[in-house]
C-alpha cells in the first residue's frame, strides 16, 4: 500500500512531473486527492455547488415568470391609457373605411352563388344534385377559412393575414369568372370562399386594437354596417347586370363569357379597393406588443398619435410614451423561434417557424376550452349557433318560399290542350305553359320561336319543320315523330322520353345547355334581396347608438328575442308580398344582435386566449349552423311552413335567454 493510500500506486514507479496527468496538473504536492476521482463519484463540493445552482435558476426563473404575469397584467391597462392619449380621429376613419370595405368584400361574396346560380345552371348543365353541391362547399370553404385564418391571425398579425385573404378571394374568383366547366368553377369558389371566410374574424380583431374602450361598441357596429352595404351592392348589380343576356362576348365557340361571369367580375371590386387600401395601413400595435415588438409597436402608435392631432389642428402636441416603457411579455415560445430560426439552412429555419407557428396556433385553440373560460365560451357557442342556425334558415327559406309561391301561381294559369289536330299551320309566335295531351300535328312549322314550359304528351308529329327553336322546361313524353326536322334548335336527345323517332333528322343541333332569355322569377329574387339588405339599415342604427349605452347583453338578448316575435308573423304570409314584408322585419330586428355578437366576441377572450382565434372558432360554427340551417329549412318548402317558422322561433328563443346569462364587457379594457 502506498503512501497516498492507493494500493495500485506500489506496483508503478513513481511518475515524472511532466508525465503528470491532466487531472493533477498544478496541484500542490501537499493537497490530498479524492478517493471517489477516478471511480466516477461527484466531490461533496460539486454535489452542494450543483443544488446551490439548480436553487438560483429556480429562483431566477420564478423572478421571470412573475415578472411576465405582472407585464400581461399592466399591458391592457398601459395600452388603453396609450390609446386614449392618441385619440380617436382621423387615423381610425381611414381604417374604418378600408376595413369596411373588407367586410363588404364578404357581405357581396354570401350572395354571388345565390344570385349566379339560376344562369350557371343553364350555362354550364349543371344537375340539382351539382347545384347543391357548390351552395354547400362555398359555406364549408367559408366554414374552413374562418377556422384557419382566425388561429393564423394570432401569430402572423392582423394586417399580413388579411392581405393574404383578400388576395386570395381576388386570384381565385377572378379566375371564376372565366372558368367554362363547372369543376374548375367549383374549385375556384371553394378556393375564394376560403380566403374570404378568414376576413371577419381578422377585420373585427384589427379594428378593435385600434380603438380605446369608450369607442369600441359603437364603432365595431357603425363597422357591420358594410357588410350590409355588400349585400346593397350585390343585389343592385346583379338586377342590373345579370338579365342583359347580351353583355358579354365571346372567343371561339368554346370560350364564353355571359353576363353572369360579368357579375362576378364587378363583384371583385370591394375585395380589390380594400387590398389597395390595407396595404397602406400599419400592423396593429397591441399584437405587435404581444409579439415583444415594442420598436414597432411604438412607432405605429406614434403615427396614429401624430395623425389624429394633426387632423384636429394641434400638431405641437407631443407623443409622450416612451418605447423603453412599454412593457412586453417575452413567451418561451418567442425565444424558441428566435434561436431556432436563426440556425440551420433556409428550409430547415422556415420549418422550424412554420411547425411552430402551427403547434401554437393549435395550442391557442385548445387553450379556449380552459376551465375559467368553458362556460362563457358555451353560452357564446350556443348563442352564435342559435342566432346564425335561425337567420341563416330563413334567409334561406324567404326567397325559395317566393319562388314557390310563384311557381304554384304559374301552374294555375297552364294551359291544356287536349286531342287538338293542327295541319299546315306555321307557328310563329312563343308556347308559353302549355301542356298539349294526344295531338296531332301534320305538315307543321314551327320556326324562330321560344317554348317555355310546354309538354307535349302522346302526341304525333308528322312531316313538321322545326326551325330557330328555343326552348326552357319543354319535353314530349311517348310522342311519335315522324318524317320531321330539327334544323338549328336545342330540342335535343334528353328533351324527348320515351318517344318513338322514325326518318327523323337532327341538323346543327345546339347541344347542351343554353341561355335563352329572361327569367322573370330572377329579377324578383334580386328585389327581394336588395329589400332584405336595406331592412337592416334602422337595426343597424339604433344598435351603434345604443351599444355603449344599454350594454351588448341587452342589445343580444332584447334583438333575439323580438326576432322570435316576428317569426310568428310568417304564419300569416299566404302571399309574396306578405313574405318579403315579414322578411324586412325580421332582418330589420335580428342585425341588433349579430352587432352586440360580433363585438362582444372580441372583448370577452383575453388576449392570452387569443380572442381572433376564438372569433375564428365562433364565426366557423356559424357556418356550420348556416349549412345545416339551409339543408333543413329547404327541405320543408312546398310541404309545410310550420316546421320551419317553429325551428327559428325555439333557436331564437334558446339563443336570446342564454345571452342574457353572458357577462358583460361594455367597460372591460381588452386583458
């Protein structure tokens, strides 16, 4: 056993120091070595200088996170106080506006498929079964779009996000315009009700960061008001533009452009003026602040500030806020992604940002389920859905019930002719709602004439002419024909059923669908909705001036149910003109409470929880109310009117006694 205490020492002989291991480098000869060195055990030293360690970051990072939580706590407050000494003027009207036009873009979008459809059905053969199919994917796309844009807008900011939702509305519903197969055309209105559906969540959350806490009720509902004005627009243009057949022009045989694809290309306007105009508008500063971009965030606030007093004639007036004093929580997810992002190659950085930016959106969605907010959040659920599930069925529910009262008032007036012989007669002049049983007609003419709703039954056509035909809702059922020419006519293999053909020829036949002339019922349709948007006009009104003075709850829960009220009135409709009476009102009393919904919806979400996501989540179950809403209501139409009304009437009563129990967030500053 050696000297130090190690029995292998004796067995080598004593080592030079230069031979000495790094380990005992520079230690004195004097100083003892611990046993445990070379058998892998920590010094008592190490251990107590580790815990020693471990106990100042536990401390450090409980000093930060109660550091964050009093910075979350004291930005609401120190942002609305910033937002009071920047005033509310000039800057906010500019915003007002382009953002209004953001929403119209949306309000003219709702009604494009509806307005178009009775022409695109003609012009591109397109099926009831099809025709349903593009009605519920652009809800499930508008659906889909407020879902995804309303997460990404909490991450990407306000701004960014609705560039990229206009931009995509404009691409993909300009490209609508000139699609010639009812594919393509249904893949580019799903791809455009995506980025639209985005655009409420983001324009409500956009504004509302822009105003001080005494201004946001009126002025998020002087700010739905556009989205009437898009229905206003929508409606008076399609009456305008849709029945002139002749505006529009064409490139071959195969490249057609009607006056319906003119619609949609007008209809681009709102989305194009609001593009331009968000462009020139700056990044809201409380996400900005929320995102611990300060710098930014000063400088903005600093423009609105200079802005608004400039306007009111004070420009000496100086910005007092200093960018050192704002306070801004850092996440530990924002240091993630700095670190992250800065490393690696460009594919790698952009996904590691991308995949983060996703986790936390789905996190931020997640997070609305959290025990202080689950109860809230369903009494919100209920009421949205209530609220859209009624207004949505019955918007559905008002035009298909005219236009079968107007069909009922068609049939009535039909004409039938029974076993009538025509022989040598040239018919010159247009069968209108005709239906003609076992005829004869020999050494016929018919020539350059239109046939709409006729029906020929067991009839025979022998030796006749037929000549510049245009027809509409016109077949022959069992009809023998006979020694008989089609010459330039669109009467065509699937207009005759069951018909015996013999020595019939077919010459320049023009295949497929066709638009012929004016549909009386569309220009009908088109009055009933432009009267429907100007109904919301007093609502909208009466909602912007009282919004701040009554409170959301009483607006929500008072509008609701006086809406329920008028769906009683329907009842009574056993005519058109009672029906878009009682549709005026009732649009004229429920847009109350999608104002109070809307701003509310915003307020109540802390910032924490992402209150455009939460919009977003909000605004997508309205959709799905609204596709299960016109799935139901439209079923009923022809059979009876009282399930409908009864549906809307208990949907609008659940909805305005739960919003009753909300709480209310007139005077809350956004946390």
């Amino acid at each position: 056993i050696g000297q130090d205490g190690y029995p292998y020492q004796a067995d080598y002989p004593p080592q030079d120091e230069d031979a000495r291991s790094d380990a005992t480098e520079g230690a004195d000869d004097d100083e003892q070595m611990y046993e445990g060195e070379y058998q892998g055990v920590p010094h008592p030293d190490e251990i107590k200088e580790a815990r020693r360690a471990a106990r100042t970051e536990a401390r450090r990072k409980a000093r930060q996170a109660a550091q964050q939580e009093e910075e979350e706590d004291n930005l609401p407050e120190q942002y609305e106080t910033i937002m009071e000494d920047c005033g509310h003027g000039r800057f906010q009207w500019m915003l007002f506006f382009v953002l209004g036009l953001a929403l119209m873009a949306d309000g003219v979008d709702g009604f494009v498929v509806g307005f178009v459809l009775p022409s695109a059905e003609k012009d591109m053969c397109i099926s009831n079964s099809d025709k349903g199919l593009l009605g519920l994917l652009v809800y499930v796309a508008m659906m889909v779009g407020a879902l995804v844009w309303g997460g990404l807008c909490d991450k990407m900011g306000r701004r960014k996000c609705l560039i990229y939702v206009l931009t995509i509305d404009l691409v993909f519903s300009f490209l609508s315009c000139f699609a010639q197969s009812y594919g393509f055309f249904l893949f580019f209105r799903f791809c455009s009700g995506f980025g639209i559906g985005g655009s409420i969540p983001i324009v409500y959350t956009y504004y509302t960061e822009f105003l001080q806490m005494d201004k946001r009720g009126e002025h998020l509902s002087w700010l739905c008001m556009f989205w009437m004005l898009g229905g206003l627009y929508a409606s008076f243009t399609a009456w305008g533009i849709i029945p002139h057949y002749g505006w529009g022009f064409a490139i071959g045989s195969e490249f057609q452009i009607h006056s319906w694809r003119l619609f949609i290309l007008v209809c681009l306007f709102p989305a194009l003026a609001a593009l331009v105009g968000v462009v020139f508008m700056p990044e809201s500063p409380r996400f900005l602040l929320e995102s611990a971009r300060h710098d930014e965030a000063w400088m903005i606030l600093r423009r609105v500030h200079d802005t608004n007093w400039k306007a009111k004639g004070e420009p000496e007036r100086v910005f007092t806020v200093s960018a050192t004093n704002i306070k801004t929580p850092q996440t530990q997810e924002d240091d993630f992604i700095e670190i992250q992002s800065d490393t690696g190659t460009a594919f790698q950085r952009w996904t590691v940002r991308h995949t983060t930016m996703l986790q936390q959106v789905m996190s931020n969605i997640m997070s609305l389920s959290a025990p202080e907010l689950r109860l809230q959040g369903l009494f919100l659920v209920i009421v949205w859905f209530c609220l859209a599930f009624s207004y949505h069925g019955l918007g559905v529910w008002f035009p298909d019930m005219i236009k079968y009262m107007q069909y009922e008032e068609y049939e009535s007036k039909v004409k039938v002719f029974h076993r009538e012989r025509v022989e040598h007669f040239h018919f010159n002049f247009s069968l209108v709602n005709q239906i003609h049983r076992e005829g004869e007609y020999i050494h016929d003419k018919f020539e350059n004439i239109e046939i709409k709703s006729v029906k020929f039954e067991d009839s025979l056509f022998e030796n006749c002419y037929f000549e510049d035909v245009r027809s509409t809702n016109t077949f022959f059922e069992n009809c023998t024909i006979k020694n008989t020419v089609f010459y330039n006519t669109d009467l065509w293999h699937e207009k005759f059923k069951d018909c015996r053909m013999e020595n019939t020829t077919f010459l320049h036949p023009k295949k497929g669908c066709h638009l012929n002339f004016l549909e009386e019922n569309d220009i009908v349709i088109y009055m009933v909705s432009f009267l429907g948007s100007l109904a919301v006009l007093p609502g909208n009104i009466i909602s912007a001036l009282f919004m701040d003075k009554i409170g959301r709850i009483k607006i929500i829960g008072g509008s609701m149910l006086a809406s329920s009220a008028c769906t009683f009135l329907l009842l009574l409709s056993f005519s058109q003109g009672a029906v878009i009476c009682w549709q005026c009102l009732f649009y004229a009393t429920s847009v109350a409470a999608w104002n109070g919904l809307e701003v509310i919806s915003v307020e109540l979400y802390p910032s924490s929880k992402r209150y455009s996501t939460a919009f977003g989540v909000l605004n997508g179950i309205c959709k799905f109310a609204a596709i299960l809403a016109s799935s139901i209501f439209a079923a009923f139409i022809g059979i009876t009117k009282i399930v409908p009304i009864f549906l809307a009437f208990i949907a609008l009563v659940c909805g305005g006694l739960v919003a009753l129990k909300l709480p209310e967030t007139r005077e809350k500053v956004l946390s």
